[in-house]
C-alpha cells in the first residue's frame, strides 16, 4: 500500500512522509499524543469527535537513516519504516507498540465444506469470515501479558482480549449477549495495559470499523476500516488514568451535570395517560421514597409525531408538568429523529420545504417506516438543520419539560436498515450513509444540547442510545435495550467500566432491567448497583409488568427506598467527582485497575467496581446469593461502609450479603461530604455539609477539595462556585482539622460543617479555633459540629 520511503519534510509539528505509492503524515500533538494519517480516500484532515484540537508546544527530533525514520519527543520515541511500520518505545527504550511484519492468519475453522456451511445457516447458525475487505487493517504484535479495555459498551468481559468487535451502531431487540459485536454506540477507542505501562489508540473514522483484539489469532490484534482514510491517534500514559486524561483532551470531557440529574429517575414505556403519570408521582411522595426524575415515552405525542402532545392523554401539558414541579418532579420527554410523512405538520413541513431531509441518491428526500409510519430522517450532518433541530426544543421546553431522551438514533428503521447510498449534505461536502451512520446519533445530541442551551440557559440534560466518540461533550448514555435477565445485571459492570474508560463519566443502564418480567430479588440487586451508577434510571417496557419499588413486595420496597435514600447522601459526591472529571476526564464509574494498575490481581475484575477513588462497591449479581469473594485492592487499607470493620488491602475476603445488604468499603484515608436525605434535590436549602471521615492507620495526613454552586447555570464557568478545602493530620495521640474555604466566589455557603470521624482515637477534648466544643463517641465515631471553624484539634 505504501511502499518505501522516498523522503520526508517537516513542517511545524507535522512531518509529510512520502512513500513509493502514497503519502502519510505524522503529528505530534503533545509529548504523549501522535496522530498518524494517510489520505487514502480524501486529502483534507477532519473529525467529528475531535472539534477543537489544541496543539502542546512540544520539542521533539527527527532522525533518518539508510532504514528508517526517527522521532524523539521527551516521552517517546518513533521508528517509521518502510510500508508505514510503526514500532513506539517509552523514553527508555521500552518497546510499547510494533506493529506485526507477518501476514493475516485466521486461526483454521476445521471442517467448513459448502455443503456444511450451506445446512448450517439454514438452520440458522451464523459464520463470519474473519478476512472481511477493509479499505486498511493495521496490524500489532500481541505479546502474551497484554489486556485490553474500552470500546464503550460493548459485551463481555472487562479485558477485551480475544474478542472481536464491528462499530456500526445498531438497534438490536434480542437480548444481549457476550458474542455481540455492535450495539447502539460506535467508540473506536481502546487502552492496552502491559508490564504496568498504558497507551491508547483511537481510530478516528466514522465507516463501519474492525477491532480484532486477537480473536483471529492470538499473534496480533489488529484495526482496520471498510472505507475512509487511515486516520489514529496513540496515547500515552504510562498510566491508565493519563491515557484517559489524554483520550478526553482529544474528544472532550462530560460537562459538568445540573444536580437533580444525579437524582434517582423513573420511567417506563409508558406513563400514560396523564392519572397515570400523577399516580407514578404521588406514590413516591406518600412512601417516602427519593425521586427526581419522570419520563414520557414515545405515547405521550400524538401519533408518534415528534415536538407534539396528544391531547387525550395529556389535556393540558404545561399544568400537567407545572404540577408536577411543584412537588419536585422534573419530566424528561422521548424524542425520535424519524419524522412523520405528514403534510400540515409543521415539522414535515418545514424539513420539506429547506431541504432538512437525507435524501436518496437522485436527491428525493428518503422514506422508511418507525413509529409513526412512513418517515423522514433530519440531516444532521448539515448545521443549518441541527440549529433548526435546536429551535424546536423551545417547544418541549415551554411545556417545563425539563430533558431530553433522544432514542431510536441508530438511526433504527422498521423497513430494512438505510441504503449506503442514502445521501447527507455535511455542510457542503456531502457524504453517503456508509459514512454517516456512525455519527448521526452524535450529531443529533449535538443539536438537542445545543438548543436547550440557547433556549433554557441552563445546562441541559440529554440522554442518547446512539453516539460516536466525543458523544460525551453533549450527552448522557445508557447501554440501551437490556432485559431484566441476571446476566444483563452481571454485563453491565464490565459495560458501565468499559463507557467510562472510554470518555462516557455520564452513564448507566435501565435498572431492573427493559425487557422480560423484573423478579423482586432482581430488582433489590440492581437498585443496589443503580445507587452508584451515574444515571440512575429504572426503566421497563410495556410488555413487562409493573417495576416501581412499590410494585413487587413490603421488603423489596424497603430495600429500594434504602439505597435510593443512600443515593441521595452521596449526591455531594458525585458532583465533586462530575467537577473533577472536568480536570482530569476521570469517570465516575471505574474498573479497580486505574488505581491499582501495579496490583496484577485488578486486571479482570469483572463484578467489582469503584464510585470515584473512595468507595468500592462488590455487588450482588448472581441469583439466590447471599455471600460473596470480594477482593481489596493493595496499596491502601478498606473499611466496611455497615460495619466499620477494617480490613488490609492485597486480599480475598468473604463477606455475607444478605438481600438488602450490597457490599460497600471505603479506602482507609478518605473524606465522603453527604447531605440529608431529601424527596427530591432542591427540596431542602443545604446550610451544613456533612463529613464523614475514613481515617487511615498509616496515614499523617489527607485532604478533601469540596465544590459548590446554583446547581443548574452555567454561571461556575465565570467563576460563580465555591471551593472548600478539609485538611486532616494525624499524629500519635491527636487529630487537627484545617477547614479553609479557598474560593468564594457563589452567593450561598456553608454556615457549618457536621463531622464523623471513624477512628480508635477515644479523645478527652475537641477544641475548635482554641474554644472547647461538645461531641459525642459511640462505638468508634467522633461526632461533632462547628460553625464559622477555621481549625479544630482533637485529643
């Protein structure tokens, strides 16, 4: 394809390489950034994902010889061969990633005739030949200790070894299971940990794309497309979290969320009509249990047609939902990109008459079939018909509606998937389906979450089925059709860790399950996983019997409204954590390895997961199980979250889990801020912040960095928050507090501060700013309150 190398020039940070039968280009984007680039389909340089790319300046050396071409940045080091080979080093010398100089070879599938091949699929087996035609495949040698992750929310394991993945978003109604190669989401985004040093690859085009991570032979794993230009990004650490910091440099990191969104949330397909919406509504205040969030599925509109209401179901919208907000529910709305073939209607009409349609290829506005029948596809791709896309929110957004849930963005179709040649105007350039597909469900939360921008001025809330890497800047996800199956329950941690490794900080499931009949002990397992989940959503289909805590049993009620309540103490936690992601692109669901990458034991720990850095959560994921193997990560001591138990880390232990009970540690050394509980956010003004303090027996000292803001306004990007920064050490017979409020600049704040301190220490006195003050002790918790403190010491 390449050839040998004829000569090179460098150009700034870019250097031109001309080979025998094509040209490639390699950029240094940073020390630990490079982009390699070859226009095998067009010259120009563009991506979807990455729409604001800034430069590092970066002092790098390029070399050649009678072999190759080298290239030094203060990270890596590069030799370029002939053919495009790539081989990257560490700085040491350290080879991190060759490129494999051997030929494709599947590994034998023994016994295929015609004839064998021919019987089977009729009855109805699947073969897929490995050697599938790709406009380039790269090829990397796989050395044994290799394990592999991200890729968004694809099935299976953790360690994505030995799989093979297609991106080409997907609406798929059958359950999901390990062998799936596409859902609803394209990321072609992986990290590769090896001998304790990470890197990642991004493949940034948006055709139908391959990852074989050496399922077809166990030599090389490799990544090719069907189409478009060799276009890819690798990402160095050396560690899992600097990969991730790096890769959402690139695409972008999750805006920080309004508060209530971190709330617990309820849906169904559907709350309809409105008696039983308000119903919904009226159980959660009456049984004290925390809800923030209703949905309307797709029978809230009138036909199917979206930006409308149907008037029999929903007399009068705007009451409807100002009622609702009075009693604290924000109501999320279903929108569907398909747009009814309807003359009269406004929204037909317009894309009608503006040309806003995909078209085939002799320019007519293509049709296909979704829930209203015969419909249109908005053009995404074109910017004009995403700013008129965002417009429309206005309308939903008058009635109160408070987010959008944009589905069925695959986009999905009833009559056969869309033509490759169905027809996108890209802002002039225009493209065909092949291309397009991967990106539309991106394009569309674009211009949902720019609409609600313009229109609500508030940071609005989106959740999206489909997306494309870089989704993360506009949307929040969730990983689509599940069914409330245990092994939906036991999937999705791998699938949530694997999102959130992949740039998706904002994320979750339908908890309970959507499809099939949700069992009691199914749901109390799942809500237990949901309380520190992201998104926390419990969702279920028509088809499927009633899901809400209430619906089952007493006890199954009770559990419910115990995590959910939990959920609620912890929102302050979250939101610190959402506030750091802006900083550091960290989600806040992660696989155990990003902290303790040195520990072996981490790398595949499938049914394990941490919320943030504190909080270690072993659920429950497997019927009729009452204990459970939960392992402690080395490199820090855990507390039991019901116990206080303390335990070393760098261990096995059993613990027994009866039902309402998920298994929950805390890492030794750790401050968790809690509010009191409330029916929903907003309910109670927060004048005191409570800190629970998880002291460590080695440590002399920890620190805790707490933000605060209107909850809702982008008004913190002008630096409308406030910044509290608690400081503990510890010495052998004493404790000092330092509370220092090191940014003020948000109207409200603290009048004080509750603390809980879980230590052995049995002190005589507390003194705060040097005055004696009350507390009390109970087993081994130091409680205490302070008012207008700036230090307290406890001996």
């Amino acid at each position: 394809m390449f050839g040998k190398i004829q000569n090179y020039n460098l150009k700034e940070n870019k250097l031109e390489i001309t080979f025998e039968h094509n040209t490639a280009f390699i950029e240094i984007i940073s020390a630990s950034i490079i982009n390699f680039f070859a226009p095998l389909k067009q010259a120009n340089h563009s991506s979807t994902a990455i729409e604001d790319i800034k430069l590092q300046e970066t002092k790098f050396e390029v070399k050649k010889d009678d072999f190759k071409l080298t290239i030094c940045t203060e990270k890596l080091k590069l030799n370029v061969f002939d053919n495009f080979k790539v081989d990257i080093y560490d700085i040491d010398g350290n080879i991190l990633c060759e490129d494999y100089r051997g030929e494709r070879a599947p590994f034998v599938k023994r016994g295929v005739t015609p004839k064998s091949l021919e019987l089977a699929l009729k009855e109805g087996h699947k073969f897929n030949s490995e050697l599938g035609e790709y406009k380039f495949n790269v090829l990397k040698k796989l050395d044994d200790n290799t394990f592999f992750y991200g890729f968004g929310e694809k099935t299976g394991h953790l360690n994505k070894k030995g799989y093979h993945y297609k991106m080409w978003n997907t609406d798929s109604a059958a359950p999901h299971v390990e062998s799936f190669e596409m859902l609803y989401k394209s990321i072609p985004f992986f990290i590769t940990l090896k001998d304790s040093k990470a890197f990642g690859v991004f493949l940034d085009n948006t055709f139908e794309s391959h990852f074989d991570m050496g399922k077809e032979n166990s030599n090389y794993y490799s990544f090719g497309a069907v189409d478009g230009n060799l276009d890819y990004y690798f990402i160095y650490g050396p560690s899992v979290k600097e990969v991730i910091k790096n890769y959402t440099y690139l695409t972008g990191r999750t805006p920080l969320p309004q508060l209530w969104t971190l709330g617990y949330q309820q849906c169904r397909w559907s709350y309809t009509p409105e008696e039983r919406l308000m119903e919904v509504a009226k159980n959660f205040r009456e049984r004290d249990i925390p809800c923030d969030t209703l949905y309307l599925d797709i029978d809230y509109m009138d036909g199917y047609r979206v930006f409308t209401w149907d008037r029999d179901k929903f007399n009068n919208p705007k009451n409807t939902l100002a009622q609702l907000k009075e009693n604290g529910f924000k109501v999320v709305t279903i929108i569907d990109p398909g747009v009814k073939k309807d003359k009269g209607y406004k929204i037909y009409d317009e894309g009608i008459e503006n040309n806003y349609f995909a078209t085939d290829k002799d320019g007519v506005p293509y049709i296909n079939e979704v829930w209203p029948g015969a419909s249109l596809y908005p053009d995404f791709t074109n910017s004009k018909v995403r700013s008129w896309w965002g417009d429309n929110q206005k309308i939903i957004a008058d009635y109160g509606v408070s987010g959008i849930w944009n589905d069925m963005n695959e986009p999905a179709s009833f009559k056969g998937p869309l033509p490759d040649d169905v027809m996108f105007d890209n802002d002039g350039n225009k493209i065909s389906h092949k291309e397009a597909h991967n990106v539309y469900g991106h394009y569309m939360s674009k211009a949902t979450y720019e609409g609600l921008k313009k229109h609500t001025n508030k940071r609005p809330f989106v959740v999206t089925r489909a997306c494309y890497a870089g989704t993360q800047k506009y949307s929040t996800v969730w990983t689509g059709d599940n069914q409330s199956l245990w092994e939906h329950l036991r999937m999705s941690l791998p699938m949530l860790m694997n999102l959130g490794l992949s740039g998706f900080a904002f994320c979750g499931t339908d908890v309970g399950g959507f499809g099939f009949d949700c069992t009691p002990e199914l749901l109390s397992r799942w809500i237990q996983v949901g309380t520190f989940t992201p998104l926390f959503r419990n969702h279920s289909s028509i088809f499927t019997r009633d899901q809400e805590p209430w619906a089952f049993d007493k006890k199954t009620e009770d559990i419910c409204r115990k995590y959910i309540k939990l959920r609620y103490k912890l929102i302050p936690y979250f939101y610190d954590l959402f506030w750091k992601e802006q900083s550091d692109g960290l989600p806040i669901i992660r696989p155990l390895l990003v902290h303790y990458e040195k520990d072996l034991n981490t790398y595949e720990v499938n049914d394990e997961f941490l919320c943030g850095d504190s909080i270690l959560v072993a659920p429950i994921v497997e019927q009729g199980k009452t204990s459970r193997m939960v392992y402690l990560p080395e490199g820090n001591d855990w507390i039991d979250y019901w116990t206080k138990e303390y335990f070393s880390g760098g261990q096995f232990i059993i613990k027994k889990a009866p039902l309402d009970l998920c298994p929950v540690y805390i890492k030794a050394g750790s401050m968790l801020p809690n509010y009191p509980v409330q029916n929903y956010i907003g309910e109670k003004i927060i004048d005191e912040l409570t800190l629970n303090i998880y002291l460590s027996k080695n440590d002399k000292s920890i620190n805790y960095v707490h933000y605060q803001d209107d909850g809702e306004s982008f008004d913190y990007k002008n630096g409308a928050y406030n910044l509290y920064n608690i400081e503990v050490s510890k010495a052998a017979d004493s404790i000092k507090l330092k509370i220092d409020q090191t940014k003020n600049d948000y109207k409200n704040h603290y009048k004080g501060f509750d603390f809980n301190l879980f230590t052995d220490l049995k002190p005589s006195s507390i003194l705060a700013n040097s005055k004696p003050i009350k507390f009390t002790l109970s087993d081994d918790t130091i409680s205490f309150n302070v008012k207008n403190v700036s230090e307290v010491i406890i001996k």
